[in-house]
C-alpha cells in the first residue's frame, strides 16, 4: 500500500523509468495526479510504464514518452525541450538513471570502465540538472537525486561506482546551497539492496540476480531486501510539500544495512563457516 500525496498539476520528469525504481516512482506520481515525462533507451519498456501511469492517473493524464540516452547531450536537451514543449513547465526532476558496474583496478580496461561509469552515475546528473535549472527555478521545483548506499560504504569491485554516487552526493549537498536562493529544494535518496533489474543489466543470470536477493533476506536488519515502492515512497516525500523545509540532505531507505553493517557481517558469518 502506497503513501498518499497530492501532486494535481505538477510536471514531473524521471530518467530511468522504464524499469524498477524509477518505474515505481513514475506510476506512483502519476497515482498521485501528477503528468510525467519517463524517459529511457527501451522504448518499448517506457510504453509499458507510460500505460500503467495511464490506468492509475485519477485525471487520466497521459505520460510523456521519450526514448533518451542520459549519456547523450544532444539526447538530454531533446528530452528537456520535448518536455516543456508537451507540458509547458518542470516542477521535479528525478535523477534516476544509472547503473552498477564490476571493475578492478588491475583490469586491464578498468579506466575505460571508469569513464563509462561516471559517465552515465555521475556526468549525466550533472549535465541535466545544469540544464533544467532555468525551469526548476520558474516553478520553485526540486531535484532529487538517487544515490546508493554505494556512497556510504565501499562495495567490493565497485570502485568507479561507489565514487560516483558519493560526488553525485555532494552535488546534491551544492545544488542545495546554490539554488536555494532561486527556491528549488535538492535532496537525495540513497537506496539499500532494492530487487529490480539492475544485476541482469550487468549481465547477471536471473538465477543469480535471485540467489543474490534472497541471500540478504536474513542478513539485512529488517528481514528483507527493498522493492522499489520503498524508494518510491522515500522519492515522492522527499519532492511533496510536506518536505518544504527540507534541503542538501538524504533519505536512506535501506532496511538497516548501512546501520547493521550487512557486508561486515556476511563476511564475519562466511569466516565462521556459517
Ligand atoms: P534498473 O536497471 O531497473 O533501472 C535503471 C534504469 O536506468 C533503466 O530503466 C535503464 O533503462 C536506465 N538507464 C541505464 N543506462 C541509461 C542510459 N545510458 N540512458 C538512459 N537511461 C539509462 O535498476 P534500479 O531501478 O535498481 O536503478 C535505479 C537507480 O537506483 C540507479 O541509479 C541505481 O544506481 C540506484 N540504486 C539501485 C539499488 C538497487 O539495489 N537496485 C541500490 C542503490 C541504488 P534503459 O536500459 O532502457 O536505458
């Protein structure tokens, strides 16, 4: 059961919500009577999401379409445009997109891997952020910026992303205290262990990407791993009204993992042979 909020007449854009967390965001805000612009490289994942926004949307407002690639400038700008063109204004943004990556560092190919990842984690929030401001401003919007606990922890082989995610947090922390004299609010949300997509983006087996998730069920301190409603919960409070005063700070919905330190004790249980 989702929380209830009130977003009648406000524009909302989420990149990376063709799938998971931005998905559940997009027909969460849409549920809420916001028109919402979805945005990915799947075209066809971004129709499905577009229907379900359709069928839960209480005015019956149709989501905006527009296949993009966040890593892409001239695909950035064409999604900014498209969107004041078709909806006349911005109220949110969702930096939403993004993706985990293995690299080593004694990969051969770890600093291409490294420029890719920040590319896409990091350069891309930035880029279109950059480029939204002059709207965000004219409706006194928000940005909220999804981040990783990623950032609070260092994940094994995952050097470039764990990097990434941790200036996209400082950015957040900037933007708060740069924009808020135009009064756009920037806070972000920072994720634990959430089942959606994102192993089989890197090429991990469904089979695997299972076995991964239900191997935290017990470890994690809330007895479960995260759906993407309870990072949509976490995104559509941080942008409501009720969060006005607050700004340059986080959410971190993630069942207790940073608190319970989850890795340390998967590893302490593994060396004693548990
Ligand atoms: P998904 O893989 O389901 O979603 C990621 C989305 O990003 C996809 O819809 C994908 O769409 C889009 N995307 C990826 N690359 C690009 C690109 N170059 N241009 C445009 N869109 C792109 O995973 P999640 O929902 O889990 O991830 C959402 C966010 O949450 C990410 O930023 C992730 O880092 C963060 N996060 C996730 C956690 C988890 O446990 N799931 C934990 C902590 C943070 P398409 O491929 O169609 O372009």
């Amino acid at each position: 059961m989702s929380v209830k909020y009130d977003f009648t007449g406000r524009v909302v854009l989420i990149t990376g919500s063709g799938s998971g967390i931005g998905a559940a965001t997009a027909v969460h805000f849409a549920q809420s009577g916001a028109s919402v612009v979805v945005t990915g490289r799947r075209a066809d994942k971004l129709t499905e999401v577009a229907k379900e926004c359709l069928k839960v949307s209480p005015k019956g407002i149709k989501a905006l379409e527009v296949a993009a690639d966040v890593t892409n400038k001239d695909d950035m700008r064409r999604l900014v445009d498209q969107t004041i063109k078709h909806f006349g204004k911005l109220d949110i943004l969702v930096n939403n997109a993004g993706a985990i990556h293995n690299t080593k560092p004694i990969d051969k190919d770890f600093y291409e891997n490294y420029e890719k990842i920040m590319a896409l984690n990091l350069n891309s929030v930035v880029y279109l952020t950059h480029i939204c401001i002059e709207y965000l401003e004219k409706t006194k919007g928000n940005i909220i910026n999804i981040s990783s606990i990623g950032a609070k922890i260092a994940y094994l082989d995952m050097t470039p992303y764990c990097m990434a995610k941790c200036a996209m947090d400082m950015f957040t922390k900037c933007m708060a205290s740069e924009l808020a004299t135009k009064r756009i609010r920037t806070n972000s949300v920072v994720p634990g262990m959430v089942r959606t997509d994102c192993l089989l983006a890197m090429g991990v087996s469904q089979t695997d990407s299972d076995k991964h998730f239900e191997s935290y069920t017990n470890l994690l301190p809330v007895g479960r791993y995260g759906q993407p409603q309870d990072i949509a919960d976490s995104i559509l409070y941080l942008a409501s009204d009720h969060a006005q005063y607050i700004n340059g700070t986080f959410i971190m919905p993630d069942g207790g993992a940073v608190a319970g330190n989850v890795f340390l004790s998967d590893l302490l249980a593994k060396s004693f042979g548990e």
